[in-house]
C-alpha cells in the first residue's frame, strides 16, 4: 500500500484511464499496488498503477479540461422523486461532492437518490462567490483539482456478489439515468461505484467492461480526497427508483419501454463482450421464429419464497405450458 504522506505527491493533474476494449479491464484499487517507478517513467512524469488484475495510467498534465468554464453547472430531468442530474465540473474532496457557483446563479433542485435500498436523497456540498474571477482564482491556485476526464456514472450498490443484484439494482438503472443524457450512452464512460470490498467479484469485471472507461470504487476515491481535490468533467448520477425493485404499472423494467432502455442495455452489453445482439422483433416475440423453435422461459429460485408462492408460481407454470401446448396442437 502506499503511504498516505506520497499519495498526493504521486497523483498529478489529470487521471487517465485507457479505454477499455474487449478483452481487456481498467481498475484503480490502492489496497494490492505492485508499484515500480523507472527512471524513464519519473522523466515522463508518468505513474502506471498495477494491480493484480488490472491497469490503470495516472498522466501528468497541466490544468486543461473540455469544459469552457471552471464552474459547476447542472441540468436534471425527472419528477424529484425519480431525478437524474448531469453536472458539468463537479468538485470531490474529503469524501464529498462540492459544487461551485456564482453568487445569484440560478441552479436547480439537485438533489438525487444513487442507490435502490438507500431511501433518503444525496445532496452535493455547495460554495458560492462573488464572482466568477474569483472562482478561477481559487480553482487554479489554491485547490488545484486533479481532473477525471470524460463521463462518469456513478451509483450505489449492495450485494454486488451477487449478479441479479449487480446487474439489475445497480449497474442498469444508472445505465438508464445517462441513457436520459443522450449519447452519451453509447459512447465509454467510466463507473465510479459505492460497493463493498471484495476480492472475487466478477460483477466488477462486468461494470468495468460494460462502461469500457474502467471502475473507480468510491472507497478508493475517498482515500486520495483527504486534503485533495478532484473534479469530474462529467458526471450522472441519480438512479435509486429505476431499479427492477421498483416496480411499474406495466410491469416493465424502469425506462424500458419509453427509453428503450431494455434492448440498450442488453445490446450495450453482448457488444462489450464480443457478442452479436440477437435479432430484433419488431412486432412480436414470435417473429422470425418457425413452429418448432422452442421458447424456454426460466423461473429462478429464492430462499424468500413462502410455499404458497410456490404454489402459485407451479400453478402459473402448468398454465402457460397448458396454454402453449394447446396452440401448438392447433398449429399441427
């Protein structure tokens, strides 16, 4: 592990994780650091972090970023209860998000929930000045932020040993929160996630590769934040109420049908594992499909289960076959 007392002194200006391809996955863990500076490395002032399992570059650079202002801008969308929020030059220290504005900027409710079991909503800190001079002033010469390029998602999880919940409490509904945010969806982007320690979490491997800018855990982020500062050129977070928990009257995934962020998601995720996406049906599930391809659905246990949702999900199961055998006979 490093000491604390040379994480500043290693860290520069400007973090720059590669874009993550196919077969390969970025990940910034300081607990198993394998870390050997050469000479050549120190004249390039380039740090490369080695982990057991993956590889992300530190770059030294002067304060330069895309965004033309140094201040923090938001734009939302969504009921306040089911809010997302995209926020230009959003500033991280000691743990927590800080937003800098202008005295008289105008700025909207920003106030999220990143987290499908955590109820309560989290509001980035927020220091205000008399005028933007100011702002640049104490941006470029008092904090001197080390910036995280591009876009970040950001969303809270538990259980993430376990991939339903990975999948459908965590890493979908923020996919859905930047899907609002339009292209950017398409496009990498990196994870920056609230997730417990563990050391044999293939989900993580999944996130990292789904989003192809890697994962950046927030424990990890909190320790390089005491005393320093970072800013986020993009960041989108607000995804608690769009999880398969919440459920809808439609009985569909959150966005799924009116984002079509089902087949996004699922196509997003065969094309960052090599896959070809299955074709689409436009008009029924059936479509494209002969009379002797089989439909197989799955129904997966849960320790949760009553004997009577036993029950009834037996019950369901022999009507749908009933149901189905009875055209199929009529089809022959």
């Amino acid at each position: 592990m490093l000491p604390k007392n040379k994480l500043k002194s290693l860290i520069p200006n400007v973090l720059n994780v590669d874009k993550n391809q196919i077969n390969q996955q970025q990940y910034t863990n300081v607990y198993d650091i394998k870390n050997t500076l050469t000479s050549s490395i120190v004249e390039k002032s380039l740090l490369v972090v080695e982990s057991n399992k993956h590889t992300v570059s530190f770059t030294d650079s002067k304060f330069t970023h895309q965004n033309k202002t140094l201040e923090t801008t938001i734009q939302c969308v969504g009921s306040l209860y089911n809010q997302s929020c995209l926020y230009h030059n959003l500033y991280y220290v000691d743990s927590a998000f800080t937003i800098l504005t202008i005295k008289g900027q105008h700025l909207p409710s920003y106030s999220v929930r990143i987290d499908a079991f955590v109820l309560w909503p989290l509001t980035p800190n927020k220091r205000v000045f008399d005028s933007y001079s100011d702002l640049e002033t104490f941006v470029r010469t008092v904090i001197d932020p080390k910036i995280i390029p591009s876009v970040t998602l950001y969303f809270g999880q538990y259980w993430h040993d376990n991939i339903g919940h990975a999948l459908f409490d965590g890493l979908y509904p923020a996919y859905v929160a930047l899907i609002r945010f339009s292209p950017r969806h398409v496009h990498p982007f990196r994870i920056l996630a609230r997730v417990s320690d563990c050391n044999d979490c293939w989900s993580e491997d999944i996130y990292s590769r789904f989003g192809g800018l890697g994962i950046l855990k927030e424990s990890v982020l909190n320790k390089m934040s005491k005393g320093n500062w970072f800013m986020f050129e993009e960041l989108v977070m607000g995804s608690g109420t769009l999880c398969q928990r919440c459920t809808q009257p439609n009985l569909q995934l959150p966005g799924g049908v009116e984002l079509d962020a089902s087949r996004l998601f699922r196509d997003r995720m065969y094309q960052q594992h090599g896959l070809i996406p299955p074709i689409v049906r436009e008009k029924s599930s059936s479509e494209k499909r002969t009379s002797n391809d089989l439909l197989l659905g799955y129904i997966i246990d849960n320790k949760h289960f009553t004997s009577e949702d036993r029950k009834e999900i037996a019950d369901a199961i022999d009507e749908i076959n009933d149901y189905t055998d009875f055209y199929l006979d009529k089809a022959t």
